[in-house]
C-alpha cells in the first residue's frame, strides 16, 4: 500500500485530483446501480445471528418455528365479561380484514370447521379410542362399572347422553375420550373465538399474519396502522388488549437504531466540528475532514453492499464510529503542517505516509479479525470500517495536496501538547514515579482480572423495552405457549416410530412437569394413541360389541327390536377393524397448527425420509436440568433432543470470544514481528506493549465494573489494539519531532473517544458493551502512548 501511495505522490497535484473524482464518480455511479439491483437496509435481528451446523431434522424443525411464528400477530383481549371479550375480538378481526392495504392476511381465531371435522374423525375411529380407566374395566371384565357410569350419565341434567349417540356408543364412551384428548389445553372455543379463562378473566385469542416482513419499513408501518385503526374500534375500559409478536419488538429496533444514529452521528460529528475550530481556528480544515469522512463512507456502504447485498441498521450503529477512526489521517497531516509550516501538502503526505500506511495496516488487520466472527452484522462492520479507512487514506494521498495546500496559522492547542508532553516526560524520568505507577498498575491489573466474568448470552443482542417484554409473556400466559426456540424434538424414520416415540417420552415429561423444570408441554402424542394402542383397544372392545350388546341393551332400558340395533353395532365394529387413526389424517383435519408441530427433513433422500414431532414446552423452569433429563431417556425406535437455539449460538459465542481473545494475541505476536523489521527490537515491543497493557488494563476495569465479558467485548478489544497500534507507531516514526504527534493522538483519542463514549450509551447491550470497552480502552492507550517518546529517543532509527 505504501509503494502504491508513493507512486501516487509522484504524479501532479492537479492529476491526483482528477482520479480522485474519477474514482469517487465510479463509486458512486457503481453503488445507484446496487441500490437499483435490489440492495436494501437491513433491520431483522436475526440476520445478524451466526448460523450453527445442525442435521437436516433439525434445521427443518428450527426453520418451521420460525416460519410459524414469522410476521405473527397475536392479540389477546381481556375482560372479565366474556361477551364483551368475544365482541371486541370479533370487531378487531373485522376491522383487520376490512383494512384497505390488505396488511394482514390469515387473520383467525378459533376454526369451528377444523375443530367439528375433528370430533367427527374422533367418533369414526371410536372403536380405537379408551381412557386408561375404561381400559383397565374392560381387561378386568368390570363391564358393571361402565354399565354405571353410562347410566349416571343418562340420568344426569349435566351428561352428554343423547338418543343418537346412545345408539352408537351404548356405554357413553366416547365423550370420555374426547375429553381425555382435550385435556392438554385449557383453550376453548366460543362463537369462533379462541377463549381461555385464568381465575375471573377470559381472553379472547385473535391471530393475524402480516402480508410482508415486518422488517420491511414499509410493511411494517402498514401493520401499525392497521392494528392502531382495529384496536380504536373497542371503546370499553373493561377491556384491555394485549399485544405481542415479531412486528413490535422490530419496531422498537427500528425506532432505537435510527435514533442512536443521528444521535451518534450527529453529536460525534458536532464534537468534531469544535475539535477543529478549537485546533486550528479555521473553517478550511473542517471541510476538508468532512471531505475524507464522506468519502470514507461512501467507501465503506459500496463496499458492504456490493459484498453482502443488504446493510444492517446496526452495521450503521456501529459505523458510525468510523468518524473516530478515519478523521485520524486528517489529524495527523493538519498537525504536521501546523507544526512544519513551511512544506507544502505533498512534503507533509510524504513524511506521515509510512506511519500512516502502517496504521492503514494495523487497523485493517483489527477489522479482519472482527470479519472472522460468526455473526453476519459483524462482518459487516468489519468490511464497512476497513474500506472507509481505505477511503479516507486514498483522499488523503489524492485530493489532499491539491485541496490543502494553504498555510496554516499558530494556535496555542500545540502549545498545550508540547507542554503535556514535556510534564509526561519530567514526571516519567522521577524514579519515584515509575516504582509506585507500576506498582499500581500491577495490583489495579490483578484485582480486576480476578474478578472478570463471562456472558454469551445472545439475548445481549438486543432488549426490547420491559412494556413489550411483559405484554408478550401476558399473551404466552393466555395462549399457554412456551419458548419460540426452546423445545423437544422426536425424530425417527417413520411416522409411527416417531409416534411410539412421543408416547414412550410421555413419562419423562411427566415426572419434568412433577420436579417443576417445565409447567405444562404439548405433543401430538396426547391427542393420538399408539397403533399397538389401538389394536389392544379395538380387541378389548369387543367383549362389548360382539358379546354384550343385549346385555347392555337391557341394563340401560334399550329396546332392540329384533336385534337390528346390535347387527348394525356389530357390523360396524367389524368394519372398523384395522382403520387406523393416523398422523397424516390428524394432520389434515388439524389445520396450521398442528401441521407446524410436525416435521419432515429438508432431504428425505439423503436423511432416510426421516420424520419428527415437536413437543412445546410451558414455563421452563429449569431447562439444564430437563436437558440431563432427556439426555438419559432412551426411546426404543426413535431419538430425542432439546433443540435450544438461544443457548446453542451462545454457546458458539462463547467459542467465538476464545477465538478472538486467542487472536488478540496472536495479532499482539504478528505485529511485533512486523516492526521489528522497520524498528530496534526494543522499540517494536514498545509499539504492541502499550495497546497490549491498555488491553489488560481495559479487562480489569470492566471486571471491577462488573461488567461480564462477552464477544462484543472481544470484538471492541481488537478494534482497541489497532486503533492503539496507530498512535504507538506515529510517535516511533515521529522520535524527536513528536510535538505534531502528540496533538493530532490528542485530536485523534478526543474524535475516538465522542463516537465510542456514545456508543457506550446506547440501550441495545451489545453495542453499549462494544463502546464501553472502546470508551475504556482508547482512554488507556491514549496515557500510555506518549510514553513512547522515552523510548525512540534513545533509540537509532533502523531501517
């Protein structure tokens, strides 16, 4: 990069100029042209999650719930009136469907069809069907206890007993077992709504699809106001609607994001608009470094668009720290003229080129290692950070000698830094000093190491504000549902395999619910028995319908003319023999919601058609714990996981942190082996010493912060070896003539520290731990910098 700056140099200022614009007009021409090919902003969290290797069952499953619960509304409206709850429900769907942007399709409740067509297959396959205790009378020949039972039902006000069911199910057995299948929800169904009672409320359950991403700005504004025109149609306090889905935890991204980037953006930008009056007490500076900073960011947002093909809004977030890095090259010329009045723009380019190409490097090499991390919104950053530093050292060689070649005047800001450096360095030669600094340093280093902690947790993401978080678990609570990511998986390689399996796993869940590890779980087991199940059902009921049925007749005060009422049981009993309730009939009769616990491999051909069932899971309480639990159940045909996919990539986080902190250090070994070879031994370990002790430094602050390390917090680590590698290797080229280095690492740290500082505020965790640990670090690096004067002094420059 260096031969290629210096060959630049040797061309006219006038020509440098020209391909500067004509590079800059090919950018920008290149990146209309991405914009126009389908190039987009970026907003959906998710997108910047790392992609974890899974089997295909898995990856289905995953894809499914995410597929299920993608552009989900779920709205629950409340009241202790129950009319007034099924009313309001009816009159937000009707608006919702009435909306003339057609924001919402799929908008439903409770399906009378779905769950009529249910009972009706239920009753057709009666002869498969009995509770635990109608089996256990039937095997002990106790056919007197169901003969009670169906009786008790016939003279009770409150039975199911009616003269057309009694004709097809004599012993009432039926209703028993429909009731057995319901009983794994307390939802149920009035006038198509979807109801569930808690104490003395009811919710009436309404679910509505969005037509597009609710990313999509758009889309997700059309959303809004759809909801905000459906909601102001219910007037009654006695109701309160509940609210809960991926539109609005997107929309609070959205708002959270634009705002931290014109906040950010703008006060970084402010600071830096006084850093430079303040410098240098001119206008002309200034935009010149509004010149680099543009065309460092045209740079960077071409760049990141035509590699990725969208931009993340937190890929901006985090950009916008680029002010802090890229205004450094225009620090350190303006300096360096200010302090060597008498060259002109080309002289001083040549002078801080090799400092500045070799800071181009060390910073390049920070945002490659970032560029190494799982997580697709960090790469990002790191190809959007890397090519606007690119941008702005290109300016700096081409536009610069034409555009800044006018004399500056004297301040007393270069004054103030000869004299802060000529303290640090009366102070540094005071033995005194340097016993009781390292001293210091020594314990402040080991305190705060040892009370460093660790946290991947991905949820460190982004936090949605606490009224959308509690509105959401309401909704789980009405809806009884459980963790979107969190649940168990059966796979086997046929539909009944994975149906024996389900029902074999029946008794770990039940003795989970028993410990508390999970309140409640569903699976398609409680609402269709085993084949081998059936069969034994089917053979115990025949002591009823080919032995009994007089019998029965009689005790009940049935008459049977002629027996045609037994022929006609009995020949349907034996035409009932081997129809089979099945999944795929299940399936068909019981709609999306069923269909989305239910799994079929992305490749049945390579994975031996394998199937799965997902079983939901209510209130996890202790998931470790249900993880050990069904790690130790065997299935006899099938195998069983917990797929937990917040806790699976914060685990790969976690992997990802050691990466980084172990590439931290073998770029700390890299880099001194790269300067030893521009500088004595002693001064090149100096040059990775000081970002390498603001580092440990950095570490031990946030372990008395209690702030607990994550990958952000690596990610910042590495930004802070580069950016302090480009003061150390400033002052080492500068050696005795450091007094234009120490004012533009002054201008640079101040510029830095406004971007980073901001960041530290930000109210998503993982940006807020990114700036915080750059806030840090950078603070250091900037004391401990000028220390390298000490050393270059005494030291021979060697080539």
């Amino acid at each position: 990069m260096q031969r290629i700056g210096q060959l630049l140099l040797t061309i006219s200022a006038k020509w440098r100029f020209v391909i500067w614009l004509t590079l800059i007009t090919c950018v920008v021409g290149y990146g209309v042209n991405l914009w126009q090919s389908g190039a987009k902003i970026q907003s959906n969290i998710l997108a910047m999650l790392p992609h974890i290797q899974q089997d295909s069952i898995t990856h289905s499953a995953l894809t499914q719930v995410e597929q299920r619960l993608e552009n989900q509304v779920y709205l629950a409206v409340v009241s202790a009136d129950k009319s007034l709850a099924i009313n309001s429900a009816k009159s937000i769907m009707a608006s919702l469907k009435q909306d003339p942007n057609e924001a919402f399709i799929d908008i439903s409740s409770a399906d009378d069809t779905n769950i009529n067509d249910l009972g009706k297959w239920y009753f057709e396959h009666r002869f498969q069907l009995l509770t635990p205790q109608q089996e256990q009378a039937l095997s002990s020949n106790n056919l007197e206890q169901l003969l009670n039972q169906a009786q008790h039902q016939l003279y009770s006000a409150f039975g199911f007993a009616n003269s057309q069911l009694i004709t097809q199910d004599p012993l009432l057995l039926f209703p028993a077992n429909l009731q057995a299948l319901s009983a794994h929800s307390s939802l149920t169904q009035e006038q198509g709504i979807l109801l569930n009672q808690q104490h003395d409320e009811y919710a009436a359950i309404i679910m509505a699809k969005g037509q597009q991403s609710a990313f999509n700005p758009n889309a997700q504004q059309a959303q809004l106001n759809a909801l905000q025109t459906a909601l102001a149609t219910v007037q009654s306090p006695q109701v309160n609607i509940l609210k809960a889905g991926a539109l609005f935890h997107a929309k609070a991204a959205t708002d959270s994001a634009k705002f931290e980037i014109s906040f950010i953006g703008s006060l970084s930008l402010i600071g830096v608009v006084l850093l430079v009056w303040i410098s240098f007490r001119t206008l002309m500076p200034l935009s010149l470094v509004f010149i680099t900073l543009s065309s460092g960011f045209l740079f960077a947002l071409v760049a990141t668009l035509s590699l990725f093909q969208q931009l993340h809004l937190l890929t901006l977030v985090f950009g916008t720290s680029l002010i802090g890095i890229a205004i450094d090259y225009s620090f350190h010329f303006y300096c360096e003229k200010l302090h060597q009045p008498n060259r002109n723009a080309t002289e001083v380019i040549q002078s801080i080129l090799p400092a500045m190409t070799l800071a181009l490097g060390s910073s390049s090499l920070a945002f490659i290692g970032i560029g190494f991390t799982p997580f697709p919104g960090m790469q990002q950053v790191a190809v959007f950070c890397a090519a606007g530093l690119v941008g702005a050292y290109l300016t700096i060689i081409l536009a610069y000698p034409l555009l800044a070649n006018r004399s500056l005047t004297q301040t007393a800001t270069l004054k103030w830094t000869q004299q802060y450096l000529h303290a640090l360095q009366r102070i540094a030669h005071t033995p005194r000093f340097t016993f009781v600094s390292v001293g210091v340093i020594a314990v402040f280093i080991i305190v705060g190491v040892s009370l460093s902690t660790s946290n991947d947790d991905i949820r460190n993401l982004q936090q949605s504000p606490e009224h959308i978080t509690q509105q959401e678990t309401q909704v789980r609570q009405w809806l009884s549902g459980g963790a979107d990511n969190q649940f168990i998986l059966v796979s086997a390689s046929s539909e009944a395999a994975v149906l024996q399996g389900l029902h074999q796993l029946q008794a770990t869940l039940d003795q989970a619910v028993e410990q508390q590890y999970i309140q409640q779980y569903f699976s398609v087991a409680n609402m269709l028995p085993t084949i081998a199940q059936q069969q034994r059902n089917y053979q115990l009921q025949e002591q009823i319908y080919q032995q009994q049925l007089p019998d029965i007749f009689e005790q009940l005060g049935i008459a049977d003319n002629d027996s045609a009422l037994s022929s006609e049981l009995k020949s349907h009993y034996q035409a009932a023999q081997n129809h089979y309730l099945t999944v795929s009939d299940l399936l068909a009769l019981g709609g999306n919601n069923l269909n989305s616990v239910w799994v079929q491999a992305d490749n049945a051909a390579t994975n031996k058609g394998q199937q799965g069932a997902i079983v939901l899971l209510t209130g996890i309480n202790n998931l470790e714990a249900l993880k050990q639990q069904i790690a130790q159940t065997e299935l006899a045909n099938a195998n069983v996981q917990v797929v937990d996919k917040v806790g699976d990539i914060s685990q790969l986080m976690g992997h990802y942190r050691h990466i980084m902190l172990a590439l931290l250090a073998g770029v700390l070994v890299v880099a001194g082996v790269i300067f030893s070879m521009t500088y004595p031994l002693k001064v090149a370990l100096a040059v990775v010493g000081i970002p390498a002790l603001a580092i440990l430094l950095t570490i031990s602050s946030l372990g008395l912060l209690g702030s607990p390390l994550s990958l952000f917090h690596a990610l910042a680590l590495i930004l802070v070896l580069g950016i302090g590698l480009d003061y150390s290797v400033f002052f080492a080229a500068a050696k005795q003539a450091s007094n234009g280095v120490m004012m533009a690492v002054l201008m640079s740290a101040c510029s830095t520290l406004l971007a980073f500082g901001l960041l530290a505020f930000s109210q998503t965790n993982a940006i807020h731990f990114f700036g915080l640990t750059l806030l840090l670090g950078i603070g250091f690096t900037f004391l401990l910098a000028p220390f390298m004067t000490l050393i270059t002094r005494k030291q021979p420059h060697h080539v």
